[in-house]
C-alpha cells in the first residue's frame, strides 16, 4: 500500500467486530512503534497490551467512568494498549529546558502514530484516547504512582470491514502551508 492510502485508509475506529487480534499482529504493530526515531534515541515508551477481556472490562468500568463515560465504546475493542511515557535521555530533557518542550510526549505521538499505521495496514482498526482516569488505570495495571500514561490505544477489527473509509474533513492544502 502507498504511503497516501495508508494516511487516507488511517482513521479512529469505534465499533469493533468480536473477531480477536492475534498477538502476532500486536506485535508487528508495536515492532512498527519500536522503530520510531525519537530525541536523542531516548525511546521513552512502554507498552503494556490487555487483551483479556475481564482486565480490558475493568478498565472500562474504572477508567472510563463518570466524567470519562464518552469512551466506553472501548468494550467492544478486543485489545488495549496502555502507551508508558518513560523519561527521555538527560540530554533529550535538557533540550526540552531550553525550548520548554516534552519531547518525550512528541516521541510517543510518534511511536504510537507508526503503531496505528501499521494496524491500518494490517486491516485492524485503532483509536487514539486521551481522556481516561489514570489514577484508575494505574491501580488496574499495578503501576507505581509515578508511572505516566498519556494514551490509551484500542485496538480490534472494525465492526464492518468492508466499508470504505469515512471522508476526511481537513483544511485545504493552501490554508496550512505558506512558503518563504
């Protein structure tokens, strides 16, 4: 597949078919995250991969309650990827001082971005989640309280895989660029 029709086919998938992820699959997915560049080659990920499906209910029912109900959808996810932010090399964190940047959140956009196209690739759809408790999640996974966990990744086939992919509302090409 072209690059192009991977960025197009690409997209958040919310309904997902029974059928399970083999972990080959999650694992050519994570292998695809593993090789993304990163600041000063810190690597700062981890990624711890649910698909048992009482521990993935669990943490529907705790992390994503109240407040956080908008995800629930993720039940119906065979899998879901809890995505660590590590600590970036001292170096990387110096940088991010002096331009008052996270590169290590800039590093698991870009892991977990080769992670979803790979799946897309794959046929397997996934979802990009924010917005959970992670205090919650935390305790589910039997994290110490300092561990950080920005995203969230589900993950499964789409419930109708033979639909096409949904028009992309973006801004034109000529509203986002400008040359100098």
């Amino acid at each position: 597949m072209k690059f192009m029709e991977l960025a197009v086919k690409r997209e958040s998938t919310r309904k997902y078919s029974a059928k399970p992820v083999p972990r080959e699959v999650i694992d050519r997915c994570l292998e695809a995250a593993r090789m993304a560049p990163s600041a000063c080659n810190s690597q700062p990920w981890s990624f711890m991969v649910v698909d048992n499906e009482e521990k993935k209910n669990e943490i529907v029912d705790k992390a994503m309650d109240g407040i956080y109900a908008t995800n629930k959808f993720v039940r119906t996810a065979p899998v879901v990827i809890a995505v660590i932010t590590e600590h970036s090399k001292y170096i990387a964190r110096m940088g991010e001082l002096f331009r008052h940047l996270k590169y290590n959140l800039i590093d698991i956009g870009i892991a977990c971005d080769h992670l979803t196209l790979q799946a897309a690739e794959l046929g397997v759809g996934t979802c990009w989640l924010g917005w959970f408790n992670e205090k919650e999640l935390k305790k589910i996974l039997d994290l110490p309280k300092s561990t950080k966990i920005d995203v969230l990744l589900s993950m499964g086939y789409p419930e109708n895989e033979a639909l096409p992919p949904r028009l992309k509302k973006r801004k034109p090409l000529d509203e986002i660029r400008r040359y100098f």
